[in-house]
C-alpha cells in the first residue's frame, strides 16, 4: 500500500493499515489538519469548502468522509458531485468559499484516490502551505466543533453547464468556425466526468458529430488512465480508420488534454500546449511560461512571435506563480496542462479542446499538416538508482560544475541546456534515484544525452 504527502494534498491507494495508504483514518487526519490550516490563514471571511471529485470507485466514500469531517470541523460545504479539477476551482472563486478539495488520484489507476488542496483563488497551496498541513496533521493540531458550531452541506450540480459557459465567453474561442468546419470528433475520456463535460462542451461549441470512447462515468477505467501513447491503442485505430478530423484523450479529472491527428498517430502531448500557445500569441501577443521538463518548442514558437518565455520549476503552482510574475498570457505544462488565465489559473483541458478546434477551424489544415509546422523535439524520460547512502544533492551540485560552461538552471534540480538539446535532472522524494529528462531533435539524440549524463554521474558516484 502507498500513501504519498505532498505540498499539494495527500495521494495513496485505498483500504490497508492507516498511515499506509488512504484509510478513512488517514482522510479524517488530513482532511481535519485541511480546515485548521483554512481557518488560521485564508484571508478570505468565507468558512465554506467546495468538494468536487472524479469518477473514481471509491470516490463516493472518500467524498463522504471528507465532507463529514469538514461539516465536523464547522465549516460548511458545496459538494459539486462528480466534477473536473478545472470545474472544481472554478466553483471555488464562484462560491466565495475559502478554499476546495478536489478527490482525484490523476492519472493513476483505479485503486487510488488524493486530496488535492485549494486555496480561495481555486489554486493548489504552494509549497510552505501544503507543508503546514502535513505538520498540523502530524502533530494532531485540529479540534472539531461543538454539536452547535457544525457545519452544512449544499449541493450544487450546475457547474459543468457554468465552466462550459465560461469557455464559450472566451473571446478567442470561435464557436461559428468551428460548427463550419464541421469536424467529426473523438473523445476517449476513460470512463470519467470527462466523459459527461466533454461531449456537451463540444455539443455547445457546435460539433455534431462526436464518437464517444469510455465516456460513461463508472469509473472502471478501460485502459491504464494516463494519456500516454502506450495507452491509446483504442483511438488511435479508430483514428487510422479514417474515422474522425481529431481525437481528444483526457485524464480521470480532465486537466490533462492529448491529441490524436487524423491518421491515428499521436499529436504528443508537448505539443497540445505548444499549438495552443501558438494561437493564442498570434492574436495577444505576452509571455509564456512552463516549466523546465516541458519541451523547447514552447520557447521557439514564443520567441517566432517576438515574445518571452520563462521557465518554471515543475509543479502547477509553480507555473502559476512565475506566469502571474511575468503576466504570461498563456502557460502550462508539458503533460497537456493548458493554463490560460483568461479562464483561470489552473491547468483545463475544456479550455485546450475549445481554443484547439478553433485554431484547427481557422486553420483550414488537417491537425497533422498543423503539427508539421511546429519545431520537431523528442523528449525521453530515463532515470539512475543509486544506493541510499548517496547524496544526491551533492551528486547533482557535482553535475551542475562540470557542465558550468554550459547555461545552468538550478531552481528544480539542475537543468543544462545546449545549443540544440538539454538535460533535466530532478533527485526523488521518496526514493534514491535521479530523473533524468532529455530533448533533442530526434529521440536517438535525447537518449543518447542521457547516456553521456548518466555515464558522467556513474563516474562521480
């Protein structure tokens, strides 16, 4: 059994002992140690949480407890039911509430479940936030209310309608393009909410034809959930087919967007963010931020545009706070995380779909003659075990001198970039290894750059 502690809430597998995975015990604590920690620090007046969730198996009972706890602890709830993380922090900000829980393991499979944590602007706590909790929970910091003093719940299911509003008031989502182009669509939503908000997002968007793949909401997901290449197999035959103008892949709570072109073969998630970054410069042109692991081809197509980028370290919150820093128009992570603060700040694949098809529309291209016209990167993902009695911080310092000539970034682990390639590596937090992200122009070349890094550490060690 797992259960995993970070700045942005609790992730474990369910059932097990407490304190070894996400037992009912672990939620209470957790979820207890939340509503202390809302209660001493938001600067909001509000004493109500907003409790969204995926569509998970053992969403129901993870939902009951988190609830009961808070209504225990005084505060008062919004539950919004199955729900999107993106829909989830919006109904924060549109309830006025002090912050959100958002119970959503992402893309891990079915036998796990979190708490993901909300401040009152509908964004994940940052880092010295989440650390606060997990002390108030250790330390057993929290006291519940007085039979007088509980709290009260309220349902409310009308905010997928709202969030898709809020997408169709964007100003450069084109609904009238789009119902022209008269795409057919295919969505695989594995058997999540995305399988209930993203066909009506592109009902209301004006598309009419919509094949539908794992869009019932049981949460018996039919393929291993994150949308990685290996796990699409289903779409991209029924793309190869002929089937559909695009395919569009999210994750259990849908703030995840892959693309599948025409002919079947994958679009890459790199680039959902780099063709959308691509539309929304060319008609407000701003900065751009990601975060380090993300491809360079959010760098190039920002700078074709005669505009900045900024990198930030990998986190969510983290890109959040360096696009708000540098008034980033658009933003995101490399996984398919589009952060669009027209909308809001939070990574919403209801937004990638929308300002996709209308780039797709405009276009007049087929979405493999779009990818065709974007810098072409590989990015692989490789990683080095060392024993625990290694210093990894000293191993990576040891990196970051060797290659000094080269342009360093040491604000999450160390990053060198070359002229045509560059190396990631991020030490672990819960085991005694060493990740190591490279990109070059072909994926030959970004193994081949690990290799040399993982023989310059296997060297040092």
């Amino acid at each position: 059994m797992s259960l995993i502690k970070s700045i942005s809430g609790i992730r474990g597998t369910i059932g097990g002992v407490p304190g070894e995975g996400l037992s009912p015990l672990d939620i209470v604590k957790f979820t207890a140690a939340y509503a202390t920690f809302m209660n001493r620090n938001s600067s909001c007046n509000s004493r109500t949480i907003v409790v969204g969730r995926d569509a998970r198996l053992s969403g129901p009972m993870v939902s009951d407890i988190v609830i009961g706890t808070l209504t225990a602890m005084g505060m008062d709830v919004v539950n919004i039911g199955p729900a999107s993380t993106p829909t989830t922090e919006i109904a924060v900000v549109e309830e006025k509430a002090c912050g959100g829980i958002i119970l959503t393991a992402s893309h891990n499979p079915k036998e796990w479940n979190a708490l993901k944590l909300l401040n009152e602007n509908g964004e994940f706590l940052n880092d010295a936030q989440g650390k606060e909790v997990l002390r108030i929970a250790e330390a057993g910091e929290y006291s519940f209310a007085s039979v007088d003093d509980l709290g009260h719940v309220y349902h409310n299911d009308t905010y997928n309608r709202r969030h898709i509003e809020k997408v169709l008031s964007l100003d450069l989502v084109d609904t009238e393009a789009i119902a022209k182009a008269d795409f057919t669509v295919a969505v695989d939503a594995v058997n999540s909410v995305g399988g209930t908000i993203i066909p009506q997002l592109l009902r209301a968007l004006g598309v009419k034809n919509i094949i539908e793949l794992n869009c019932e909401a049981t949460g018996r997901f039919a393929h291993t959930p994150e949308p990685i290449p290996q796990n699409l197999t289903q779409i991209s035959e029924l793309m190869a087919d002929g089937k559909a103008d695009v395919g569009f892949v999210v994750d259990p709570d849908v703030d995840r967007l892959a693309i599948v072109m025409e002919d079947g073969r994958m679009f890459v998630e790199e680039y959902t963010l780099v063709s959308i970054a691509d539309y929304v410069l060319s008609h407000t042109p701003g900065a751009t931020v990601s975060n380090l692991s993300s491809s360079r081809a959010l760098r190039d197509v920002t700078e074709r545009h005669g505009c900045s980028y900024s990198a930030a370290a990998v986190g969510e919150v983290n890109v959040t706070t360096k696009m708000k820093e540098t008034g980033a128009v658009i933003g995101g992570e490399g996984n398919g995380g589009v952060i669009y603060p027209e909308s809001h700040y939070g990574r919403d694949a209801l937004v990638g779909v929308a300002l996709f098809l209308s780039l797709l529309a405009k276009s007049g291209k087929k979405v493999s003659e779009l990818r065709a016209t974007y810098p072409a990167y590989e990015i692989a993902k490789n990683k080095i075990e060392l024993t625990p009695e290694i210093d990894v911080d000293a191993i990576l310092e040891a990196v970051k001198k060797r290659f000094a000539g080269e342009r360093i970034s040491d604000i999450d682990g160390v990053k060198i970039d070359f002229a045509d390639s560059w190396v990631h590596l991020r030490k672990s937090n819960t085991e005694p290894i060493i990740r190591i992200y490279s990109e070059a122009h072909t994926m030959k070349e970004a193994d081949d750059l690990a290799d040399s890094i993982k023989a310059v550490i296997a060297e040092m060690v």
